[in-house]
C-alpha cells in the first residue's frame, strides 16, 4: 500500500517549507562531506561511523522528498 504524498496536506506553511528544506540540504551536504573526510582518513575505518552517516544522510533525503513543493534531485 502505497502512502499518500505530503502534498496532500492542507494549510502547509510555505515559509516554513522553504526554510525546511534549505536546513536538510545544508544537513545532507555537511554529513556528505563529514563521510567524504571520514573515508580519508588513514587510521583504521570507524564503520559503525561511516554507517551511522549513511543512514543520516539517507532520513534528511527521505524527509526532503516527502515534504511539499519539493522535486526530486
């Protein structure tokens, strides 16, 4: 069963949308670069790290696509 898009909302704030969805893509861009440095690194990998960035990155995304007036990138 497929979920009904956010759109589907009614009195969605639109400021309040725009600055939503600027604060996730600064978010996802700083945790990108967080797990760029991270694989850098010469001392052994932190995994649970590397994994805990991944998954951060990849809620903010989720949560970026979900939200109203957002195209996908």
């Amino acid at each position: 069963m497929q979920q009904k898009p956010a759109t589907a909302l009614v009195n969605v704030d639109n400021g309040n949308s725009i600055a939503m969805r600027e604060q996730l893509m600064r978010e996802i861009n700083s945790l990108e670069s967080k797990l760029k440095q991270l694989k850098l690194l010469d001392d052994g990998v932190d995994y649970s790290l590397e994994q805990t960035y991944r998954e951060m990155i990849h809620s903010r995304r989720e949560m970026l696509i979900t939200m109203p007036g957002t195209t996908l990138f």
